[in-house]
C-alpha cells in the first residue's frame, strides 16, 4: 500500500491510524527475530501518535499527507526520552533525548506514526550492519545475505514490508547501499537539502539523511514533507557513467543499465575525472572527521568502541591535519570538474553497490576478479558522488525473484526534481521496481 | 606533505603525542588503517603532483 493510500484511508476515516500501529508493530515482532532491523519497537509512543491523528480525523481535521503512516528511524535520530545509540553500546546509557529530532518532528507533523528504531553499524561507520551489539541484519531476501549499511535496519524493515517508510542517514553510501542490496528505493539529498538537527553526526562535511520506500511517488512525498525542494523543472539529459563506474559491475546489472538506455533511446557514456583520487580523498575525510568526534572517548574508553570500529577510528585520530587539506582541495577540484559535467547533463546513471548482497559468513565481494573485504568496497561506486555533495536517488533493477541489484540516478545539486522524474518514468516501463 | 612522517613509525608515540593509549590488542588494527589511510593519501597527492 502506498504512502498516500494509506494517508488517504486514514484521512477519509476508512481504517484508522490505530489500526495501522497495530499492524505494523505486529508485522515488526513477527518478522524482526530472523531479521534484526529493528532496536527497539516504540509501541507506546506509536498508539499514541495514532490516537492523536485518529482523533483529529474524528475532529474534521487534516493529519496531513502522512496521516497514519508507520515508519521507523536509524538509531542516530533523537527520540524524546530515549537515548539516542548511534549503534553503539557505550551509548545506550546516554542522557535521553530532550526532543525529537527535526525530521521526526517533520514527519509527525505530517501525520505519521514512528513505530520503532533501526538497526546500524556502529557509528555510522560501515557497509554491513554488523554490529557487535545489536546484531547483524539480515537481508529480506535472503537472510543468509547481509542488508547492507550502515543503514541497514532501515532498509530492511521497509523492504520485509514492516514499516512502508524509514529514515536512514548517508555519508558515503549509507543509504544507497543498503537501499540496492535489499531492493527499495532510498535518497541522498543534495547536502544540506534536508535537516540534520538531532541526527547523530559521523562526517559532518557530508552527512545527510534521507527516506527508504518502496516506490518512487513515496519517496518523493516523503522528501517533500521532510523539506526537500529543487532548483530545477524536472527535464532530464541523462547520461551514463562509465570507466570507474562500469568496472567490477555484475553482468545483470550492466545489463540492467543497458535495457534503460535502450528505452531513453541510447545514452551517453560519461566519465568524471580521477575517482579513485575522490574515493581516497573521501576515506581520508571520513577516518579525519570520525576520528576526531569521537576523540574524547578514545582517550578516555577505547575498548568500550564496537571492535568493527574501533580501530578505524584511531587511525583516523592520527592522520596529520595536512592530508585533511590536501583531500579537501582535492575536493574543490572535483567538485568543479563534476559541476562542469553536469551543465551538460542533469541525471547520470551508476550502479548503487554493483553487486548482490554479500554473504553474512562471508562477507566479500569480487571487484575485478579480487576478492575484497564488502565492509570497506560496497561503497566503491557511492562514495565518490556524496562527498561532493550530489542528489541521488537510489532506485532497484526490476527482478522478480531474483537477489535484488541497485542503480543510482545521481543529479547536480538541488536537481532532485529530475532524478524523481525519470525514477517515475523508469517504473512506469517496468525497468525499476520492488520485485 | 610538508614534514609530518605519515603513518607515523612510532603509533603509540604519535598517539600519546594527541593524548591517546592506544590498547596493544588494537595496534595490529591501527596500523593496517594506517597503511590503508597513507595509501589514500598517496593517491590523493600525486593528483597535486601532476595537476
């Protein structure tokens, strides 16, 4: 069911938004022990937004566009009288949050019903939702797989079908990771573009958080009530990027990107300049900005650190601020060469993690016939386009039963107008999709 | 990158020097990310050498 449909039901009185509570945090603790999305199931707090909503139904109020509609949010968004973990279990003694954080507070606003909070790599740090607290998600589609991350308690819940909406956070990949390996739609806005108040930050330079769901409308509604808005009319010249980003991609997915060439009658080849020079610039920034966060409880407890993390992050405690200058002027410098690209062109097409999802037990990938660990290479493709900040939203290759592959369609900076039109019109062809 | 030895040859030094003990079971993991970081960063420099 869709997020307006729903919204719309709730709002004519035809199914209340307790009833729609009530189902999703059964769907939750049904489905959440094999699957580990989920943290923590708020079921007070979500009859009580619900009652709230029904009864301004009942007063011949508006709700708003999300009236009714469950969703859950990574444990890095502030929830009023809760602790706000960020993944990590020196956190969960945390002093409460005091508020909401501004997103939540957006969406309830709009009606909408927050049920639980999400699963993640500690700290935000990571590709796999491996989290030596909290579990490690299992991929819906097959649980032997991971989900994906470090937002991946986000993407899992949607794509198992507990909630029709979560908020996830990217820095490097974290939302389109997860959203290609567990076969959903997800944004990362253009920086900036949505708030970030009472989110926990990782890499503040290019944090942002964005929505997952199921299809392209709902993602658009849900960045619309969440603030998102666009410089541009939604025409598109789409091209497709090609060198960095055409190698190490599975057979079916290029195969995929062909099919959507075909369909917009032939597309480009694109190559932006010195990618692996922006990934490597991107590590070092987030290993800087990470490390330097959380330097005052490395000095004071680091074992108390997820291992996963731990040692990434005094690493990055140690890097000279000198190789921080050197990777952000190298910043500057793509960052220009890529604005130069997109005067000609207002969406490019990549592949989101360019495989299908690892296995848990095993968790690598083959990138050009090596063999690579997934936690440090699932974002090989992501990383080098949120670090200067581009809109992009993360879309699914349409495989009905099959492990689910994920593309990127990536703008210039507030053109997310046009990335939401040609996901729609991608759909509507049936080359994208929930399988 | 002006004088600054990076990865530096003494970890524990270099971290004591910011305020930090690092634990001896987290140095072998420290200094692969300090490998992998100074790789990045080789990268990222030859583009000023040749820009």
């Amino acid at each position: 069911m869709s997020l307006s449909a729903i919204a719309g039901d709730v709002r004519a009185g035809r199914r209340s938004a307790v009833e729609h509570a009530r189902d999703a945090i059964a769907r939750t603790r049904r489905d959440n022990p094999r699957l580990v999305a989920v943290t923590r199931v708020l079921e007070d707090r979500a009859l009580a937004e619900a009652v709230a909503v029904d009864a301004r139904v009942a007063a011949g109020e508006d709700p708003g566009p999300l009236a009714g509609v469950p969703y859950a949010v990574k444990d890095l968004f502030d929830v009023a009288g809760l602790p706000t973990t960020a993944g990590a279990a020196m956190r969960a003694d945390a002093a409460p949050a005091t508020r909401d954080a501004e997103a939540v507070r957006r969406l309830q606003a709009a009606g909408a019903v927050l049920v639980a909070t999400c699963n993640m790599d500690a700290f935000a740090y990571g590709f796999a939702t491996i989290n030596a607290a909290y579990g490690t998600t299992r991929n819906p589609h097959d649980r032997s797989r991971i989900a994906g991350g470090s937002s991946g308690g986000s993407a899992a819940a949607v794509a198992a079908g507990m909630v029709p909406l979560s908020l996830g956070s990217d820095t490097n990949g974290s939302v389109r990771v997860p959203a290609g390996l567990c076969g959903i739609y997800g944004l990362k806005p253009t920086h900036g573009g949505l708030p970030m108040a009472g989110a926990y930050p990782f890499v503040d330079s290019f944090d942002d958080i964005g929505p997952f769901a199921v299809s392209a409308a709902d993602l658009e509604l849900a960045w619309r009530v969440l603030g998102g808005t666009s410089n541009d009319a939604g025409q598109g010249r789409v091209g497709r990027l090609g060198g960095w980003f055409a190698r190490g991609v599975a057979p079916e997915l290029a195969a995929g990107i062909d099919a959507i060439a075909t369909h917009l009658g032939g597309l480009p080849v694109v190559e932006l300049p010195e990618v692996d020079r922006a990934r490597s610039a991107a590590f070092l920034m987030s290993a800087v900005e990470g490390g330097a966060l959380h330097l005052p409880e490395l000095r004071a407890r680091p074992l108390a650190f997820d291992p996963q993390v731990r040692d990434r992050l005094l690493a990055g405690a140690l890097v000279p601020a000198a190789a921080y200058q050197a990777a952000q002027r190298f910043r500057a410098w793509f960052r220009t060469a890529v604005m130069a690209i997109f005067e000609r062109f207002d969406v490019l097409i990549a592949p989101s993690a360019g495989v299908e999802a690892p296995l848990v037990d095993d968790p690598f990938v083959e990138i050009d016939g090596e063999r690579v660990p997934a936690r440090a290479h699932l974002g090989i493709y992501t990383q080098p386009l949120s670090f200067v900040g581009l809109p992009v939203v993360a879309v699914p290759l349409l495989r009905r039963g099959k492990l689910p592959l994920g593309l990127q369609l990536v703008g210039r900076p507030g053109g997310e107008a046009a990335l939401f039109a040609l996901a729609r019109e991608l759909e509507a062809a049936g080359l994208i999709g929930v399988g | 990158m002006n004088d600054v030895e990076f990865p530096p040859a003494d970890i524990a030094g270099a971290a004591a020097s910011i305020g930090l003990q690092i634990p001896a079971e987290c140095l072998p993991g420290v200094a692969a990310n300090l490998a992998a970081l100074a790789e990045h960063l080789r990268n990222v420099e030859a583009h000023e050498r040749t820009a």
